[in-house]
C-alpha cells in the first residue's frame, strides 16, 4: 500500500475507516467492527477529532446492531462529545 510506503498514517487511519464502513454495509460486524476500532486507533494518534466521532459513531451502530443498546448509547454520545 503506497500510503504505508510513505508513512502517510492520516490516509492509513481513513482507509481503516472506509473499510469499516463498507463491512457495517454488507453486514460483517466482526469485521466491521475490527476496522473501526483501527481507525478509532489511528484517528486517536492523529488527533483527528472528525475520524474519532466517525469511528465512535460506527461502533455505536455495530453495537446497536448486535442488540447491546447501552454500549451504542454510549459510543455515540462519546461520538457526539468529540466534535
């Protein structure tokens, strides 16, 4: 991957990200849920507050999916929290 080449580590948390989403959208949530903790990770190192509510944001949608309400409460208020 290019971006790891050249220690590009914004693009890496983002890929992370996007990667998490496809997985939430095809209904793979131990995957989904593996790369938005990646990016929650990267996004965390960076300092990047708009990837820290979106990675929140989708683990609070994987929890909410998996029936765990009060962890997806939760999340998404620690989501809401981060903007």
């Amino acid at each position: 991957m290019i971006a790891n080449e050249i220690g590009d580590r914004h693009s890496i948390a983002r890929l992370f990200g996007c990667l998490g989403h496809c997985h939430l959208g095809l209904g793979d949530l131990d995957a989904a849920r593996h790369f938005a903790e990646q990016y929650l990770v990267g996004s965390r190192q960076l300092g990047d507050r708009a990837g820290i509510c979106y990675s929140l944001a989708d683990l609070g949608e994987i929890a909410r999916l998996r029936g765990d309400l009060g962890t997806a409460r939760s999340l998404l208020e620690e989501s809401i929290a981060a903007i």
